[in-house]
C-alpha cells in the first residue's frame, strides 16, 4: 500500500498540487484522474521521487520515502516498476536488452536466468520473438508492451504507469489496460496508473482519485462514477454524448 | 555564475551513487569505441591538410635566402605539436563529439530515459556521462598524437611533392632543437580539454528540457560553450605552462 500525506508542490508562484492525502491499495489499480495541467503527472513522479515535494510525505508501506535517506530511498525504488508516457526504452538497446537491464543493475543473475526471465516477462506482456528488435522497429503499443515487461521484470512490489493509453488507437488501448490489470491481480502488487482515458477509467478504474486544479476532489470506484455529486467530475466524465446517454441510461 | 555552481554541482553528482566497477569498464569500452574509432578518419584527413597546408604557407612566406629551408618543417613541428594538433581538433572534437552527447543525453531527457534510470535507482549523471568523460580523457589524447604525426607527414608529402624542401630537409627540420617538453605541453593541453568539452557537452545535454527544438539548441550551446572554455583554457596553460 502507499500513502501519501499533505503532498504540496509549487513552480514559482504556480501551485501545482495543493495538499493532495489519499491511499493506494494493494492488488488494486489505482487511478489519478483529471483533465490535463491538473498536475496527475506530477503527483506521480512526487510519489516515485522524481519530483520532491515541497511539503508532504510518501509512505511505502509504512516506510517514509520523502525523508528517507539513499540507501532507503534506492532499496525502495528497486521495488518500484514504470511505465512511462512514450514507453522510455532505450534506443541504443534492443527490446531484450532493455527489459533486461534492471536485472544487468539491481541484481545478480545468472545470464541464463536473466534470459530466462526476459523471456517469461515478454511472453507475459504477448510479446514473443521480438528480443533483438530495436525499439525504433516496433510500433508504440509494442514500445508499451514492452515498457511494462521492463517494469514487472525484477518483481515489483509497486508498479506506476503515467498514462499508458496516450497515442494508442481504442483496441490497443484496451488491450494495454487489462494487461496492467491482469499483472496487477496476478502478481498481488500496488499499481497507480495516471490517466484522462475514460475507457481506462470505466474499464479498470478500481480506485480512484480525482484532481482538479491541483486538488483533491473526489475519491471513490468506477461503479460510484455516475453518481459522484461532484460538477468537476461529471464535467470531465461527461463530456461526450455518448457519456451523457450513459449518465441518463 | 548560477550556470557555473550547477556545472560544478553535476560533476560532484558524477561520483555518488556509484554503480559497480565492471559497469562503467563497459560502458566506457563502448564510449571509447564510439568517440575514438569514429573521429579518427576525420581527425586523420584534417591534420594532414592542415600539416600540408601549413608548410606550402610557410615555404610561401619564408622567402629570405638567409634562412635556411629546414626552418619550414620547424615551424610545421611547432605549429602542430603546440596549437594545430591539440587545440584545433579540440574544435572539431567539440563539433564531432560534444554536440552528439549533448544530443544523445538531451533525447534520452526529453524521451524520459533518464526518468526511467532514476527510478529503477541508478544515478543516472553518473551511469550516462563519467564514463564518457573518461573515454573522452583517453581517447582525445590518442586522436592529437594521431593528429600530429598526420600533420607532419602531410607536411612531409606536400613537402617533398611540391619542392618546397626535400625530404632530407623535411626530416632535419622537424628534429632540430626538438623540445620533448612540447609534447607534455600538448598532452596537458588534450586531458583538459577532453575533459571541458566532455563535462560541458554533456550538462548542457543533461538539462534540456522541452522537446527536440531545445534538443537542438542544447547541441549548439555544448559546442559553443566548449569551444570558448577551451580558447580560455588554451590561453592560460599556455601563460602559466610556457
């Protein structure tokens, strides 16, 4: 579980987040919702410390990432898998040797076992015989595929994706979004996926936390979406037709 | 002086968090092998012009017939081995190499791959750039010393070719009160500048932010910034070396 705590973070005179507190559950996919500029991306990488906040504290588990000091802080991020916007592959790797390079790194692995498990971990994501394809030969939802490959490969405990779905057509999309689920469920592990998809928001949204202008405005499921109460959330919920005839259905 | 305390900054970050020994072996062998094996051809076929042209321009102009013909292949020797060899190559080794990292470090900024080593917990100042400032601090020195001997046996050719001298003179001259100091002059002179356009071209390319046109401006602002930092330098090793 990861508990965040009073987060606040300015740039200049721009609050970007303003006192945002809330609970990620465990074996859940958690998601931070809310139009773009609301500050999701960056709450995520406060959360993963890419980004330290001004005040506020992140709890993994009861252990205090904000403040804890190098060695904590990296025994904690080898827990940490990512799936970043564009996939972050490497160029000058190919896609086995990207999904291989936590295990080169944070442990040490047979070269055998190292293959073994790039190999299970791309079988995983339904990625099978592209190990020596560079990332510039595959298409963006393979880059993503293979981004989550990388993320689960040395067993995470927590797994972060900001936002998974951005250039992908709907079918890939979706295909992305269960995917995330399935290895959420399968391997017990805390997921926080940042996200304005609203096909991933009604598909997988177990928790979710929604922002607005830099707040906290709503938390609850994908089941208590229609009826939240909250204008914000129906206005950026609701924004087609389509949504509008489910509301009214 | 807040871009300067950032520069000093980052090369302080160089050196915590360390990954393991054998990592950086690697991974310098391969900058090694991308700074060195791919400058050379370049830095080959412009000291031997530069040689050649130097000595068809001294011939040109040593025109008194008190000095003797000896003195072109001096003046090659010295020209070469103090500022040609180490100096101008240093502009194209900023050209060549620094605007690439600067480049290379900026994409993999702006495309998150540095995000993404953060947060599996690697320093990623360290793990991208020492091993290229390392590479570059062996490998620069190689490719003046190949510079040089391509200078004067450029020199040597256009020499020998044109009449300009013979090559018996040619030879003379280039060993006539020969200081060996000059060549540690030089050597000096390439660790440190290997070592500013290295460190230099990859901050500006560690810091980009925004997209490929701020990629594109960090790549020219490495190799501005380094080719002024090496003029200074090259001035004041000289003012305190010589």
């Amino acid at each position: 579980m990861i508990k965040i705590n009073t987060i606040t973070k300015s740039f200049g005179d721009k609050t970007v987040l303003n006192g945002i507190s809330g609970e990620f559950e465990k074996g859940k996919t958690n998601l931070i919702i809310g139009s773009s500029g609301t500050g999701k991306s960056v709450l995520l990488k406060c959360i993963v410390g890419l980004i330290h906040p001004d005040t506020g504290n992140v709890f993994f588990d009861l252990r205090n990432f904000t403040e804890a000091d190098k060695e904590m802080k990296s025994e904690i991020r080898r827990e940490i898998g990512m799936l970043f916007q564009g996939g972050a592959l490497f160029d000058s790797k190919n896609v086995e040797e990207n999904v291989m390079f936590p295990l080169n790194i944070l442990t040490r692995m047979s070269e055998a076992d190292k293959i073994e498990r790039v190999n299970f971990c791309l079988k995983r994501v339904g990625l099978e015989g592209v190990n020596k394809k560079m990332p510039s030969e595959i298409s963006g939802g393979m880059k993503k595929r293979v981004g989550i490959a990388r993320a689960i490969v040395n067993n995470p405990n927590y797994l972060f994706c900001d936002e998974p779905n951005s250039g992908l057509d709907p079918q890939t999309s979706v295909v992305i979004d269960e995917l995330i689920m399935e290895i959420t469920h399968e391997f017990d592990i805390t997921t926080v996926v940042v996200t304005h998809d609203m096909n991933s928001v009604l598909g997988i949204g177990e928790k979710i936390m929604f922002l607005y202008k830099g707040s906290k405005l709503w938390e609850g499921s994908n089941n208590d979406l229609t009826h939240s109460g909250v204008k914000e959330l129906d206005d950026f919920v609701f924004t087609n037709k389509v949504m509008r005839g489910l509301k009214g259905a | 002086m807040k871009g300067f305390g950032r520069y000093v900054i980052f090369l302080g970050s160089l050196f915590v968090r360390r990954e393991t020994f054998k990592t950086y072996y690697n991974l310098t062998l391969e900058e090694c092998a991308q700074i060195g094996l791919k400058s050379i051809l370049l830095f080959m076929l412009v000291s031997t012009f530069m040689g050649a042209v130097t000595t068809i321009q001294t011939a040109a102009n040593l025109v008194s017939p008190f000095v003797p013909r000896f003195v072109i292949a001096q003046v090659v020797r010295e020209m070469t081995v103090l500022e040609l060899a180490p100096t101008i190559m240093a502009v194209i080794f900023a050209g060549k190499v620094g605007s690439s990292m600067a480049g290379g470090l900026g994409t993999m900024r702006i495309t998150e791959q540095i995000d993404a080593l953060e947060v599996m917990g690697i320093n990623s100042a360290s793990y991208l750039v020492l091993p290229k400032i390392i590479a570059s601090l062996l490998m620069y020195p190689l490719l003046v010393i190949v510079a040089a001997v391509c200078a004067i046996m450029g020199g040597y050719l256009v020499g020998s070719l044109t009449g300009a001298l013979t090559p018996t003179e040619y030879v003379y001259g280039i060993r006539y009160t020969f200081n060996p100091y000059f060549i540690s002059f030089a050597l000096t002179k390439s660790f440190m500048f290997a070592f500013l356009i290295s460190s230099i071209s990859s901050f500006k390319g560690y810091y980009t932010s925004g997209g490929a046109l701020e990629v594109g401006i960090a790549s020219t602002n490495a190799v501005t910034t380094s080719i002024i930092a090496v003029l200074l330098s090259d001035y004041f090793l000289a003012y305190l070396l010589l």
